[in-house]
C-alpha cells in the first residue's frame, strides 16, 4: 500500500538538481521529429497508378534547443542558469528578514548591505517594492537586486532603477546602482460613480496615480469635493509602465471624458513644440482654467460664504471664504499663477499667505500649519505648486484651511463665481492638436459604447 504521509516540496538545490539532469537528457538525447511538427524533415515521392506506390522515407536527427540556456559569459558545461526568486517587501520587514525568506545565506553579506555606502539605497526598505535574488545550483548567490525606483521620469522617459549586489570572486561583495529606460503600455479603461471616484477608479482596476491625475485635470471643469453624483461616468485612455515583464508605475494620463451631472467634460494631452504639454478639450480649448476651484485635491466643506454664527465668538458675522475640513498637515495648493503677496501671521487668521494673480485677482489661505519650504514674499509660484499646510492656527476650532477668493481685494463665493478662462490653441498647433484628438476621440467613443452596452445588459 502506497505511503499517504506528509510529503515535503523538493527545495530550490533538488530543483536545480533535476533542472541540471535535464539539460544533458536533452543535450545528448536522439529525438525522431515527424514532419507535422518541424516541417520538411521527411521526404516523400509516389510513383504513378497502376503499380503499387513506392514510399521513399528519410529521417534526420535534430538537436532541440536547449531548455535551459546557458548564461552569457559562463562555461555550458559546468553551469547552469540560476534559480531566481522574489519576495515584496512588507511594513515592519528588516533586510535579515527578506534574504531569509529568499533563502539567502552569504557570510558577509548583511554586514556589507548594511554598512556599505553603495549599498545605501537599500538602507530604506520602501512597502510595495521588491527584492529578486539568483542562487546557482549549489545555493551561491550570483547577484541580489533591490527594485527601488521602478518607475521614475527623467528628461520625459520612463526609467526603472535599481540596486545590483554582486559577489566580488574573493569573499566579498560588490554595489552598483543601475537603470534601464521602462517599457510603456497603453491601457483603456471606464467606470461608473456609485459612492466615490476612488471606489469607482478601484472596481475598474485604475491606479490611484492615474485616479489623483484625474482630478487634478479637471479641477477647473468639476468640483470633485461637491459635483460628483451618483451614475457619473468616465472613460479613459492612460500609460503604464513595466520592467522586465512587471508593472512598475503609472505614466500620463493620455485622453479622458467624464460625464458629471450629464454633461460631458474632454482632456487630451497635447505636447507643444517647445517641449511644453497641456491639456485640451476637443476643439482645442484649455482645460485648466485660470483658476482652480479649491485648493485641496479631497476635502469636504466645513463652512460656506455668507453670514454666520461665529463658532469661537458666538455672534453672527460674514464668512468671507470657504472652510476646507482636512487633517493637519494635508498638501495646500495654488489655485492660480502668482505672486506671494503675504505670508505669516494675521490674527485670527493664523498663518496665512496671500496671492497676487493676473489682473484684480488675489486668493488667501488661512490656518495653516507651516509654510511650503523656501517661500517667501515676492516669489513667484505656479498653479497647482504646494505652498502650506493645513493646521488650526489662529481663531479656529480645528484642522481645516479657509479659502477666500477676491477680486479688486473684495471677497466673493469662491464656488458660484464664473471663474477665468484659459487660452486655447491657434495656427498650425490648433490643425497639429486635431489630428492627435481625432484618434483619441474614436477610442473613447468605442468604449462609451461598449460601457453603455454593458449597463443596458446589466439593468434587464
């Protein structure tokens, strides 16, 4: 009766073992191919009626390719390709932690990844990432990489970085840094608004960084804080990164339609000759107004414009700008180009900077924490740049930034004023843009049909 007992997975050397056996089986083996799986490797001829047919059979030895190909600039006969595994790194993983689950025992070789000042990018071990190591049949490392910077954009080109540990042949170790230009992919995707943009972005399998670019484009066009409704809809056309076959990053958003509270919003990503790139609705109008309609990227609206009961001083005043609920330190953005007409503290403002914009426009921000690093008055900052925190600095009962929008130094309702509008494209970018927003326009086009398609098969 056969042994039903624990039976234990073969280890990485038995694998090696088996894999290396193999490599001579197939080497030295004789192997008789038929002619319907490689080709004219048998002849045949037939003589004519009425005498029996005379075959005329040849065979040929072939060798098969190697399954296990040897390594460039090593002996065939003595190696064989290494065994590499993978582990993703976890919050609260330490390096001795991961080399063991990558079953990586080198003397030296912790000591030399914690003290070596090449090795130092591996000082900071970032959740997500990944750490590859190649072992020879005998369990030896052969190299040890750390994938620290999958994804990182330089000089408008995607590039994978990462660290590569290799034994030095006299006990030793050697670090270097490398890098390779990342593969990029197109990717096509839509959804439906039932809670969130972010439930939403998630159920179609979207990034988040595609997801926050999204919002970001179109702040101008949608409140992403207060318009979203349910049964919104949007398609998009976005890049994806990869390196060596994995995943590694997301890239531009390349052409997006959101349908919000029935009407249809368009960006399509268009580069200038000068380098410069935009984005543009159809007919080659800006879509990034003059003015963002808040400085939060996601907040929700504590206080509106108007009068009302003060909450610290308890009589009824005017409300000057809009309050932002936020925790303390949350990113506070330009909602304009412009000028740093103040910044520090006004009273019951707290820490507070002023811009002064094109024309009679200037914005406030009040309440914050701190102050983005190196601002100072007189300089000049761009729309979407980071200036401050959130804080509860000032005559405030908590975390939230206080927004005022004025023109001709008159505050207005920063969420019902018709703000400025941007340029759109002329001339030879304008016929330029067209030809580039006609392809995107026929995608996105397809996949609104084959959305609506799906809802309609999904409501009967």
């Amino acid at each position: 009766m056969q042994n039903k007992g624990t039976h234990n997975p073969p280890s990485y050397r038995e694998i090696l073992r088996a894999r290396q056996k193999n490599r001579h089986f197939f080497r030295n083996g004789v192997v008789l191919v038929a002619l319907a799986l490689f080709g004219t490797a048998a002849a045949l001829a037939v003589v004519k009626p009425p005498e029996a047919p005379v075959t005329y059979h040849t065979e040929q030895r072939l060798a098969l390719p190697d399954p296990f190909p040897t390594p460039l600039g090593h002996d065939a006969s003595t190696s064989a390709a290494p065994f590499v595994s993978e582990t993703r790194i976890e919050r609260g993983d330490t390096l001795a932690a991961l080399l063991q689950r990558l079953d990586v025992h080198e003397k030296g070789l912790l000591p030399f990844l914690t003290h070596n000042e090449d090795a130092r990018s591996i000082y900071k071990l970032y959740p997500g990432r990944t750490l590859q190591a190649a072992l020879d049949i005998e369990g030896n490392l052969v190299w040890l990489r750390y994938n620290h910077t999958p994804s990182a954009v330089e000089n408008g080109t995607s590039v994978a970085k990462w660290l590569e540990v290799t034994p030095d042949g006299e006990g030793g170790f050697v670090a270097q840094e490398l890098s390779k230009m990342a593969d990029v992919q197109v990717r096509v995707a839509e959804g439906r608004i039932e809670s969130s943009l972010f439930g939403a972005t998630d159920r179609a399998g979207i990034p988040d960084a595609i997801t926050l670019q999204m919002a970001d484009i179109l702040s101008s066009r949608i409140d992403f804080i207060r318009d979203l409704r349910k049964g919104d809809t949007f398609r998009i056309i976005y890049e994806t990164h990869s390196h060596d076959g994995v995943e590694s990053g997301a890239g531009r958003i390349l052409a997006l339609e959101f349908n919000n509270r029935g009407k249809a919003h368009e960006a399509v990503w268009f580069e200038h000759e000068d380098g410069r790139g935009s984005y543009y609705d159809f007919d080659g109008r800006s879509v990034r107004g003059a003015f963002l309609r808040n400085a939060l990227k996601f907040s929700r609206i504590s206080s509106t414009f108007g009068k009302r009961k003060h909450p610290i001083h308890g009589r009824w005043t005017s409300h000057n700008g809009v309050d932002y609920a936020a925790p303390t330190g949350t990113p506070i953005h330009a909602t304009a180009d412009g000028v740093v007409e103040f910044i520090g503290n006004q009273r019951g403002y707290g820490k507070t900077i002023i811009l002064r914009h094109q024309g009679k426009y200037s914005t406030l921000y009040a309440h914050q924490s701190r102050f983005a690093k190196g601002l100072r008055k007189g300089a000049r900052v761009n729309q979407g740049d980071l200036i401050g925190y959130v804080g509860a600095t000032g005559w405030a009962t908590g975390p939230h930034l206080h927004y005022e929008f004025r023109i001709a130094n008159k505050p207005v309702d920063p969420l019902s004023v018709d703000l400025p509008v941007a340029s759109a494209l002329e001339g030879n970018e304008l016929d330029q843009f067209k030809q580039v927003a006609a392809q995107y326009r026929d995608q996105i086009q397809l996949v609104a049909q084959l959305q609506e398609e799906g809802m309609s098969l999904a409501s009967e």
